[in-house]
C-alpha cells in the first residue's frame, strides 16, 4: 500500500498553476486568486494621525499634573491642521493628521475641556498614540503575493491602496462523475435496494467552498458506453475530473476501463488510510481525473486530504497544504490500526482558553456513518501501526482550514 504521506504528495504536485489571467473589477473579485503580486503604491498611513479622539500637544509643555493649555484649532479627520504653536494643543479625532510640532496625543478620557482650554489630567507620554506614517503598508512593497485567495481581508487591502482591479486565475471548474444502478437522486421515488446519490451534492458543496465554479455533474449507470460519453464529456468541459466509485476492479467497476479505453493513463493506489483506501490518479485529454472511494464517508476523507491540495495548486494558489494542529486525544478506549486512521472528531478547547484542545471521537466511525460528516469539526490522525490511548497528543485537520 502507498503510505499517505506519499499520496498526499503525489496529488499536490499535479496541481499546476493556470496558464491564463483575467482581469476582475474589485466587485467581482471576492474567492478569486491572485494571479500577480500586489504592491503598494502609497504609505499607509499615509501621514502621521490620531488613534484616539483626544489632544495634540508637545509632551513638554504638559509634565506638570492639570496642566492647561489653550486650543489653538478643531481639525476633524480629512482636515488639514496648522502647525502646533509652542504652548498650546490642538483638539483632534480618530484619523485626524497630526499637526507640525505635535508629539504625542492625550485621549479625551485623561483631559478636561473648558472655555477654550484644555486641562491636561495625567502628564502624556512621547508618542503616545500616534499611527505613524507607512507603519501598515510602504510604498512599493508586496502587500498581497500572486496565488492569494481573495476575501474580505484582502479586498480591503486593495481598496486602501486605490486598485479597483485585479489580475486573477480563471475559476477553475470541476466534474463530478457518479457511477452506479443503485444511486437515485434525492427527491424522487426509492426503488428497492436503491440509495440516494449523496455524494454529488456533498462533493459539489465541497468544491463551491473552496472556490470553483459551480461543478459540472453528470451520473452514468453502470454501463460501459455511458461511462466513457460521461468522462468524455467531463474531461472536454473542466479543469478537473472526479469520480465516486467504480475505479475498482469488480464486474461493475467500469470507470477505469473507460478510462483506458478513452487514451487515458490510470495509477490505481491502495492508500494506507482509513476510510479511502482505493484511490486512483488518471491523465485524461490532459486533465487529471481522481477515482474517489464510493461510499460517502471515505469520499469525503479523500476529497478533504488528498484533493484539495491538488485543487488549490490548480486554482493557482501559493499554500496548497493547510496548517496541521495538535490535540490532545480524549476516547474511552485505544484508538489505532495498520493504517492512518483519521478519525471523526470534535474539538473542545478549555474554558480559560489555554492548552491544546480535547478531541472527542464521535462515537461512530465506521464508513457508513455519514452523520458524523455533519458533526465533526475536523479529523484527528492515528499514525499507522500506533495504538493510542486516550490524553495521547494527536495531529488534526480542521474542516475549516482543509475545505477552504
């Protein structure tokens, strides 16, 4: 069996970034990625300003307790202010530019007004609350690198730097393959022995977060010729090609005959993982083509650790591989098996917020059920040939980080 690690690899490094760019306007960008790098065109701040709304002053002329000082100007943010005469300070808010001669502001709440006149409570520091100019972003630095996927964050960074467009990748647009007699679509009348087709709309859900276009679904019943118009289809019209089932080699398994019927090249893998240990790699028409497991839960443990990787090298993005954290395992017996076993956990974190958190085992984690997929927060790796008792510490992968 290939180990994971390996497989993780493998599917990572098929990710190649797109050829091509478009250029969006700042509406349209939100979930794109970056196709070059961004770089500041001006400081930020792009002068010196208040962070609070207080007084300007010199901190020498205010040493002594109740100091009093006469107002010399009212300048609101937007407002240009004169220079700061010796002796006197200037009533400033929030953004308002600090005049010349000014080195440090009081808040409102250390000072009492009156008359024209400022008591100055407690004796200010040098510098005190002032944002200095460029201390966020300068002038002709990269603020945001090519392979960037932009949201809220990162569309307000563009804004402050006056863009209103970007260059980003196309969106990259999947194909889901179903296969099987036994699959009827929800919604409509269940036959005896048959089953709902729960995979399409899960791996369509997992594809719209993150980031694709709307996927291109297409479901073949086990039928050779139908099988092969299907991937030829698919393969035509996206980017990247999966398939739920039927890359085994059973009678019924006809995905990977078709594929080899249609030119394509095929590497079937046995992955020491659980769920989803069969899992294929396939070049078809130039496209890659990923034989998930057909059952759900392993179709969703395979799409979470070995293909969002190599979707998100498609899309073009710079960190393909999420960030792995520890935790410390909390089950009521051993845990573990010959092969990585990714179990379906909730997180727990303490109630003072410190140390690692507990991670429960739902209570079911056989492949067959698909409500823990609804339940759990991510999944916790028992280490191949590792039997694992409970306070043991544990790698896991959030579903928020890994499915975004």
């Amino acid at each position: 069996m290939l180990d994971f690690d390996t497989a993780q690899a493998r599917l990572a490094a098929r990710g190649r970034t797109p050829a091509g760019h478009e250029t969006l306007r700042l509406d349209a960008l939100n979930g794109r990625v970056l196709a070059e790098d961004i770089t500041a065109r001006l400081d930020l701040p792009p002068a010196d300003n208040s962070a609070m709304d207080g007084y300007a002053l010199r901190a020498a002329d205010a040493v002594t307790p109740g100091a009093v000082l006469p107002i010399q100007q009212r300048c609101f943010a937007g407002q240009a202010p004169d220079p700061l005469q010796s002796g006197q300070a200037t009533r400033l808010f929030t953004g308002s530019v600090i005049p010349a001669g000014a080195d440090t502001i009081v808040m409102q709440e250390d000072c009492r007004e009156d008359d024209g006149r400022v008591a100055i409570l407690t004796p200010p520091a040098t510098g005190q609350h002032i944002r200095r100019r460029g201390e966020d972003m300068r002038a002709g630095q990269i603020v945001l690198p090519r392979g960037t996927r932009l949201a809220a964050g990162q569309l307000a960074v563009l804004a402050s730097q006056g863009y209103d467009r970007a260059a980003v990748f196309p969106r990259l647009t999947v194909g889901i393959l179903t296969t099987g007699d036994e699959l009827v679509p929800p919604g409509h009348p269940l036959p005896p022995a048959a089953i709902y087709n729960s995979n399409a709309p899960m791996l369509a859900s997992l594809c719209h977060g993150l980031g694709t276009a709307a996927p291109v679904l297409r479901h073949a019943r086990d039928d050779a010729q139908a099988t092969r118009q299907a991937l030829t289809e698919l393969t035509a019209a996206c980017d990247l090609v999966l398939s739920v089932g039927g890359a085994s080699v059973g009678e019924k398994d006809l995905v990977k005959p078709a594929i080899e019927a249609l030119g394509g090249t095929l590497d079937l893998w046995r992955v020491r993982m659980k769920p989803g240990k069969p899992v294929a790699l396939a070049e078809l028409n130039d496209r890659p083509v990923v034989c998930l497991p057909g059952n759900p839960v392993s179709a969703f443990a395979v799409f979470t650790l070995l293909v969002s990787p190599l979707l998100r090298g498609l899309q073009g993005r710079r960190d393909v591989l999420p960030p792995v954290r520890r935790g410390i395992l909390d089950t009521p017996r051993p845990v573990g098996g010959d092969r990585d076993d990714f179990l379906r956990i909730q997180a727990v974190q303490a109630q003072d917020g410190q140390g690692l958190p507990r991670l429960i085992p739902h209570t079911q984690q056989s492949s067959g059920a698909l409500s823990s997929l609804a339940w759990a927060h991510g999944l916790a790796r028992i280490p191949a040939g590792a039997r694992l008792e409970s306070g043991a510490e544990v790698d896991w992968m959030t579903l928020s980080d890994w499915l975004s």
